[in-house]
C-alpha cells in the first residue's frame, strides 16, 4: 500500500470528502511494546510509504494478540466518559488498565478495584455492556 491509497483509504473510512483537508496520520505503540524507548511512547507519524509497512504489520500483530483490536477507540471515549462523569484520572486509569488486561484475573483485579473506589463507577461501568 503506497500513502496515497492509505489518505484514499481513511478518507473513505470516515467519510472525509473534502481533499483540501491535510490528514496527519500517526499511531500510538501499545505498552506493551515499549523497552523503554521513549520514542515508542510518543505516536508515530506515518509519512512517506516505507512506514506503512510498519505499521500495517504491527496492526496485524496487535489484531492477533487482541482479537478485538479494532475497539481500541472505545477505551478512549470510555476513559473519557468516566473521567468526566466521576472526575478521577485514578478510576479512568483503573479502567483503561482492566480493559487492557491480558488475563481475567489481571481485569478482575482491576475491576475489584474500581468497585472499592467506587461502586457507582463499577455499576457504569457494567451497564454499558461490551457491544
């Protein structure tokens, strides 16, 4: 794939029809690629065609790790929700934490402790289901 069919691509994805607008397309590493590097933990800007590769290839390790890689995005908005709903980077960070758990214990640990902090949070938290 050549950086043009990637913009043609994305711009097509979201709908963006106007092509006077500059897209600037980076990704983040995952923590758990970081060997600390603080280069892996600043976003990678794709620029020129050689870093597609790169990151299309990291894209399908992630998928094959996290099979529902593609929902990343919703941590996000979810971090977001719940620091502006119950201002506490601590329950935002707890949460983003459970939602990249590799194990149910590692979440439920997690989880257990956002219900000590807060049971209101934890009861949001599951009535937003996984859809």
């Amino acid at each position: 794939m050549t950086m043009t069919e990637l913009l043609t691509s994305v711009r097509e994805r979201y709908q963006l029809s106007s092509t006077d607008a500059t897209l600037k397309l980076s990704y983040q590493y995952p923590e758990w690629v970081s060997f600390g590097d603080a280069e892996l933990e600043m976003p990678q800007y794709i620029t020129e065609d050689t870093e597609i590769g790169v990151f299309l290839n990291m894209r399908r390790s992630i998928e094959e790790v996290y099979n529902h890689a593609q929902h990343v995005i919703c941590v996000v908005h979810l971090w977001r929700n719940v620091m502006a709903k119950y201002k506490s980077s601590r329950l935002a960070n707890l949460m983003s934490a459970a939602a990249r758990a590799f194990t149910v214990t590692d979440f439920n640990k997690k989880f257990i402790e956002i219900q000590k902090i807060s049971p209101n949070c934890a009861a949001y938290l599951v009535d937003i289901g996984d859809d």
